[in-house]
C-alpha cells in the first residue's frame, strides 16, 4: 500500500505541469477545432466572432471551460457550439492558451 501512495506521489510531481494544459497543445487545438475561423488571438484566425487576445486575463479557468463546453452559455442568441466532445486534457490545453 505504502509503495502504491509514493509511486502515485512521484507520478504527481512530474505530472503537476501537465494537469493544467499546455498553451502549446491548445495552439494546436485552436486551430484543429476551427476556432480560428471565427475568432482571433492575437493575430491568429480570425471572423465576426469575438476577438480573445484579452479574454485569459478577464475571465478565470472555469468560466471558459463552461464557455467553451457550453455549459455556460450566458447568450442563447450565441452561435457558438458546444465543444462537448473535447477530452479533459485538450479542453484545459485550449484555456491555458486562452490566458496565456
């Protein structure tokens, strides 16, 4: 039992970096989703959607996860989708490189 706790505590600590996204990979999800073709950030992409250059130091991790997901869709008028379908890790890389 003893050695489970401390592998899982070592595993934690290389890993801690990693939980919360990596604004690389969210680069990458940015453009594979087709964000780009509705907004920008700072000077990627581009639409008539929102620009989101400034949007990561607005609002905090959570609520762009719920807007992202479309739980927190705040305007029913939103064109927006609901990106459900993105895994735990590409939707916290996709908000790292939102407020980075």
């Amino acid at each position: 039992m003893r050695k489970a706790t401390l592998t899982a505590g070592i595993l934690l600590i290389f890993m801690a970096p990693f939980l919360g996204g990596c604004a690389s990979r969210g680069r990458a999800v940015f453009v594979r989703e087709g964000c780009v073709n509705c907004h920008q950030f700072r000077g990627l992409g581009g639409g008539g959607a929102a620009d989101l250059s400034e949007v990561g130091s607005r609002r905090d991790a959570a609520s762009l996860r719920a807007k992202i997901t479309g739980s927190g869709a705040a305007d029913p008028s939103s064109r927006m989708p609901a990106f459900t379908r993105l895994s735990w890790f590409d939707l916290r890389s996709l908000v790292a490189f939102l407020r980075s």
